[in-house]
C-alpha cells in the first residue's frame, strides 16, 4: 500500500509504502513541522507500522526536511544516488536561502544506482535512475503494485525544473523517455508534487513529451 502527505511549504509528496504485517518504507520525508512529523508519527501508530527504511528519489531541500527527525526518531539514515551527496550535504546551506531552519541530515546508509532491486518484506522496489532534474535522480518501480515513485522527474503534465545546479533539461527529457514511457500504461505515477497520474496519461497528453 502507498499512502501520501503532502507537507512543507513547497507541497511536496511524502510517501510510505507498507507491507501486509506492518513493515514500512519512508520515501523521500518532507515534514518540517512539529505538526507534520506529529501528523506522520500519529498514522504510523495508529496503523500499526514500523518503518524500516529510508529511499530518496534525491536530495533536494522539500524533500529531505524531515531526515534528521527520521533519524533521530526511527534511527534510519537515507539510501540514496551517490551523485546526489554534495546536495544533501548543503541541506542547511540551501534552507537558509529560503528561510528555514533545519537540521543537517544524517550521511546515507547506502548508495543507490540504476538496477537495484531492494528487497525487504513487502514487493520488490526496483531503482531507476532518470537524471536531469538532479544528477542523481532515482524512480522506484513497484511492478507488484503497477506503481512508480517518479520524484521530481515526471507530473501530471509536467517535468522537474531543471535550473538548479546539476539539472539538465536534454537529459531530463531523455530519462523519461529511456525510462518511464517504457513501463506500462497503466502504471500510476506518484511524483513529487502535485497528484497522481498514469504513464499512459503522460505519454498522450503532457506537453514535454511531445518534444522529443
């Protein structure tokens, strides 16, 4: 089962992907409040789950506010790209831009690449690498559940920004295509913003696919 909050001021998607008996997987924790990690601390009691792993699909800030209070509360460090290091490093760096304030992440578990399959007591979680918004972009593809995490890299109708440093439009559109419109249609698509969508809708109907 894939649940998600959307949390912090940039709306982003925090996703838990749960097994039958409990065991749960935290993707890409965006809580920042005290609210927030209450309101995602308060389902997971609440259902019975005990996460057991921490995936990001990259580490940008809305997506990696809430690793230290994972950490602290779970005792999970991320598994992530390696590419994406130097991003998570600056996380308070990048935060103070924006005027938040945030604890530094803890340093990964384990580095990701492109064909992993990650077992663990719910369906295999396949890694795809697809970069362009971030060099170290991942999508997690749980064909059991006909469901891909996309990150940043595909929306309802839409791509991930790619002004940011590392980012490439030419690759981003790359990726996907090499990557995600290869799936089955009817694969639902759960991005980092925004609802949900499906690869066959994205492969018809979004604009930046028809560029290429």
């Amino acid at each position: 089962m894939i649940t998600t909050f959307t949390f912090n001021p940039f709306q982003e998607n925090t996703y838990l992907l749960s097994a039958p008996k409990g065991d749960t997987i935290l993707i890409d924790p965006g809580c920042y409040s005290p609210a927030e990690e209450k309101n995602l601390s308060d389902y997971m009691i609440n259902q019975g789950l005990k996460p057991v792993m921490l995936l990001l699909t990259h580490a940008h800030l809305d997506h990696i506010l809430g690793n230290h209070w994972v950490h602290k509360t779970f005792g999970l460090r991320p598994q992530m790209h390696a590419l994406d290091l130097p991003d998570l490093h600056r996380l308070e760096a990048y935060a103070a831009m924006f005027g938040v304030q945030v604890k530094a992440s803890p340093d990964p578990e384990k580095f990701l690449v492109h064909g992993d399959k990650i077992q663990w007591a719910g369906p295999e979680i396949q890694v795809m690498q697809a970069s362009g918004h971030s060099p170290g972009s991942l999508c997690f593809y749980i064909k059991e559940l006909n469901s891909i995490v996309s990150g940043d890299v595909l929306f309802e109708g839409s791509v991930g920004r790619t002004d940011l440093p590392g980012g490439d439009h030419s690759t981003l559109l790359q990726s996907i295509h090499r990557v995600l419109m290869t799936l089955p249609g009817n694969t639902t698509v759960y991005p980092g913003h925004g609802p949900i969508t499906t690869i066959e809708q994205e492969r018809e109907h979004n604009p930046f696919l028809q560029e290429n």
